[in-house]
C-alpha cells in the first residue's frame, strides 16, 4: 500500500484580483495585431511577390483617378462649347429676327405711301399716322386691303390732309391756251409744270405772278 504524496494546499484568490498564472522562462507578450512588426516596411505576409504587386496596384489606382480628372476636364470644356455655340445661335437668330421686322416695317411704309399718293396732300402723314399699326397678312404679306381701309377711316377723320383740300385749287392748263409753236409756255402751263415736277416754290411765285396780272390786266 502506498503513502500518499503530499500536495500544496489550495488557496482562494482574494477577492478583486486575477488568479496568479505561473512564470514561465520562454513566455512572450501577446503581439498587437494593428501594430506592423520592427525591422519591416511592409506588410511580411505578402512577401516579395505581393509588395510588387501592390504597388502595381496602387500605380494603376492613381492613374485611373488621373484618367477619370482629365475626362471630366474635357467634359466641362465641350459643354462650355456647346453653350457657347447655343449662345451665338440665340444671338444669330435674334439679328434675324430684328432684320426681318425692319424689312416687313419697310414694305408697309412703302405700300402706305404708295397708296396715299394723290389722295393726300402729303402720303408722308399717312405713313406716320399708320406706322404703329399692323398690316400684314398670316402669310408675311402685306395687307393692301387693310391698309386702304386705314387710309379711308384716316381721312374721315382728317379730311383737311386729302389732296386739293382745303386751300384754293390749282387752275388746269386750258388746252385752248396753249402755247403755239415757237412760242414760250405761258404762266398756267409753267405752273403745272412746276407742280409735276414737284417744284411748289416756283409754282407759288408763278402763282403769284399770275394773281398780279390778273389784278392789272392792262399790263
């Protein structure tokens, strides 16, 4: 029968510490694993092979970023184009659009005048008085037909600006009176001629000169 060996006595640890772990002489503290291990740049589980391909890695993410920043540049200049481009259109269309009024304000003007000479002392009145208004037609034309509608309620309404009103009027060239061959015009055909060619300041002094001989027929 064997003696029991003797054992050492078991202690409770006090309350609030840790149960002591026996030393050992090859123990090592615990490696931190977000800390890279002394003597080292990289990381030592890629070894050789996986360094140079990251930094192949890391080289080709730089120049893909580069890539993506010159792209961009290029986008923003061609639509700084574009909107150039849309801009000097807007600036084209509206000169044309300014030329075409101008043009369009002619040709009424034109037709007005052209309409109210002869019936108006002066067709330039007429042209003033209907340059504010409307007279052309859905397709672009010129509307003769509302023009003379214009002109008739103008002269109802101004009746002093109709042609030969009021004012005394011209006498008429008697063709009994005309001159003979050879002879000078007399006063009357040299009036009428004054007033054709649109001379009225030698067809009033003419006028003139007639009122005189009629006053002193003996002269």
């Amino acid at each position: 029968m064997s003696t029991p060996t003797p054992t050492e006595p078991i202690t409770e640890p006090a309350a609030g510490n840790p149960p002591a772990v026996p030393a050992t002489p090859d123990a090592q503290p615990p490696a931190d694993p977000a800390k890279p291990p002394e003597g080292g740049d990289g990381d030592p589980q890629l070894g050789p092979a996986g360094e140079k391909a990251l930094a192949e890695w890391k080289r080709r993410a730089k120049d893909a970023e580069q890539l993506s920043k010159d792209q961009a540049a290029r986008l923003k200049t061609y639509e700084d184009a574009q909107k150039s481009e849309a801009e000097r259109q807007a600036d084209a269309l509206k000169a044309a659009e300014t030329r075409a009024e101008a043009a369009t304000r002619l040709a009424v003007s034109s037709k007005v005048e052209a309409l109210a000479a002869g019936r108006f002392q002066d067709p330039q009145d007429a042209v003033d008085a209907l340059s504010g208004g409307s007279y052309v037609s859905e397709d672009g034309a010129v509307d003769a037909a509302a023009i003379t509608t214009a002109l008739d309620d103008l002269l109802t309404r101004k009746p002093h600006w109709a042609a030969g009103e009021p004012g005394p009027r011209t006498p008429r060239p008697d063709p009994a009176q005309g001159a003979r061959p050879g002879a000078p015009p007399n006063l009357n055909q040299r009036i009428a001629e004054a007033e054709q060619a649109g001379n009225t300041k030698l067809a009033l002094a003419l006028k003139t000169q007639q009122l005189r001989e009629i006053k002193q027929p003996g002269k």
